[in-house]
C-alpha cells in the first residue's frame, strides 16, 4: 500500500463530539494504512529520521528564521547544500507527498505526530517543490497549523523546512515538468524543482485496471468505484457514511467492502501534472465532481472532516452537517478477482 495511516483514532458525530468508533465507518475506527512505527522519530544530532518513510529532516523546522519566495527557497536549499549543511550535500525541498508525510490528523497547532521532537516551529505556510498544476505560477504549500494542503503565488513569502533521503513506500506526485515563477516551462536541471527530481515510487502502466463497475489502482491496490458519484447529489458527511452502508448491503460491483476513504486515500489518487480534473490524462473515471468527503475528521475543528478538492488538488475541509459535497466509496483491493 503506497500510502500511510493519518494518526486519527477517534470518531466524533456532526457536532463534534466524541463518539465510540465502533460501527461508525469513520477514519479513527478503520485505520487503513501503514502503521506507524513506535517511535516515529530517531534524532541523530540535528537531524531527524522518520521511521515511517526513511526521510530524513532538519530538527530545525525554520532554518532560514523568515519567510521567502520560491525561487528564494530553492536558492537557499542550493546554498545550504554547498556549504555540506549538517554534513550532507544532498538537501531539497520537499515534494507536495514528502510534506504531508509528516501531518497528523489527531494532531492541530501544529499538525504533527505527539511526541514529535521539531524545534523552532511556526504555525504557518510550507513550500514545496511542487508546482500547482492548475496555475504553475503558484506551488503547493501546507500549513502546520491543521494540515490543510493548497496553493500560493510563488512571488509570495513563506517558510521552507529541508529534507533529504528516499522515501519508503511513498509515490512520485506525478509532475515531470519544471517552471519558473511566472508558471512558464523552464528547463529542470539543477532546479531542485519536483519535476526534475521525481522522488518516489514509480506509478505502473497502466496505472488503472477497469473491470465492470470497479477500477482498481494498481499503485495502492484500491478498488474504486467507476463512477465516482454513485449517489447522484451532494451529501453531508453522515449522508456519505450512510450511502456507503447502503452500498455494502446492496453489494455494489459485487463488493460488500466499501467504505468512505480517509483523505490519504482521497489524496492518492492526486497526479499532479494535471487538473480540471486532477486525476491521470488516462483515468477511466466517470461523472466526476469536484469535492468529495473522506472519512477523516478535521482535528482542528471537529465539526468539520476533510474534503478533497478534485479539481485542483487541494485538500481542505468542510462543515460535516452541509449537504456540500460527493462520496466516492473505496474498497480494499483483496475483493477485484471476486
């Protein structure tokens, strides 16, 4: 599975409140992903190991003290990796997959696994190396506050935190182009730029296997329903609980599995290459939408559960007692040959 459990492990209704996970179909009850290691994090001096991903951070989540453009960003990360910063030469900013690796969604202010050891934290925007596919002048950025996942202008200021290493088990984003801060194609070496580095593991081809009602994601081994609106209307959150409840007794594309995907799951599906819709050019998809419900509940705000927005990419969240957004059910991929 190229994707990781978001550290939620509880459940809470509507309004917010804490309730028994049992029977809820909620991210806290099903926990799908890989599991996190105990502990998650060896510090070595200043640098930080992530056990789950093998990547290797800076302890000090604000090296540059203030905020900069993008272009500013990758200029200091080039700088940082001539003069052998902390003994290596081999730093970069994270990709937009990289920096979510470390969020987690039982976690606010910041965003981060308990325990974690992170000094000199702001509670503000990250860059990443990834260009926003729907206006490359702008580039992903993730704030740690929440974890909330969009984009900026690249003549904007914002922090940056290196990493270094190969990651374990995490996907390339899909960008294989390079652009400057005006969003025009510009030439990849030595940009330190996502498009240029592509880190992650590699997507099969085809990457999407269509049998009958059901597509099955040959990177994560999730079966998705080929029609991603099976209800036909907006729901609330609990509305896309309940149609996934309804779709197991009924044994959709004759799985009894389905269940609301966490925003892991949403968001893997994300190829960044691409929006309108943010899927592969080659996808079998039928009736997409833009925002759809995933099962993880925004710690943040608890009333709220995190959305991803199709269109562009985006991930955010939406208040769970709105009929504002669309269920697509996921299923886990051990049921395609039944």
């Amino acid at each position: 599975m190229n994707y990781y459990r978001t550290g939620q492990e509880r459940c809470y209704d509507p309004a917010g409140i804490e309730i028994p996970c049992e029977g809820s179909g909620q991210d806290g009850e099903t926990r799908f992903g890989q599991p996190w290691p105990e502990p998650r994090f060896a510090v070595r001096d200043e640098i930080v190991e992530d056990r789950l991903t093998t990547l290797h951070w800076y302890r000090n989540a604000n090296p540059n003290s203030f905020p900069v453009t993008w272009p500013e960003a990758l200029a200091a990360i080039a700088e940082l990796n001539r003069q052998q910063a902390l003994g290596y030469g081999d730093w970069r900013l994270p990709n937009r997959r990289e920096m979510r690796s470390l969020m987690s969604y039982q976690s606010r202010r910041p965003a981060l696994p308990p325990g974690h050891p992170f000094v000199n934290l702001f509670l503000g925007w990250y860059w990443t190396s990834t260009s926003a596919a729907i206006n490359p002048a702008y580039a992903w950025y993730l704030h740690l506050e929440g974890a909330r996942m969009f984009f900026g202008r690249k003549d904007q200021y914002y922090l940056f935190w290196p990493v270094r290493g190969l990651a374990v088990n995490l996907p390339q984003t899909g960008q294989d182009l390079c652009y400057d801060s005006e969003g025009r194609e510009s030439i990849c070496p030595e940009s330190g730029q996502d498009g240029e580095l592509r880190l992650g593991a590699p997507w099969p081809e085809p990457r999407f296997e269509v049998k009958g009602e059901v597509v099955r994601d040959r990177l994560t081994d999730l079966i998705w329903l080929r029609n991603t609106d099976p209800a036909g209307r907006l729901l609330d959150w609990n509305g896309a609980l309940e149609l996934v409840a309804r779709l197991n007794r009924e044994r959709l594309g004759g799985l009894d599995n389905w269940f609301l995907p966490n925003i892991n799951q949403l968001e893997s599906l994300v190829d960044c290459r691409m929006a309108q819709p943010a899927l592969s050019m080659d996808h079998p998809f039928v009736n997409i939408r833009d925002g759809y419900w995933s099962s993880t509940t925004s710690y943040f705000e608890t009333a709220w559960a995190w959305v991803l927005y199709l269109d562009k990419g985006a991930l955010g969240v939406g208040h769970k007692s709105g009929v504002t957004f669309h269920a697509w059910p996921v299923a886990a991929g051990g049921g395609f040959s039944r």
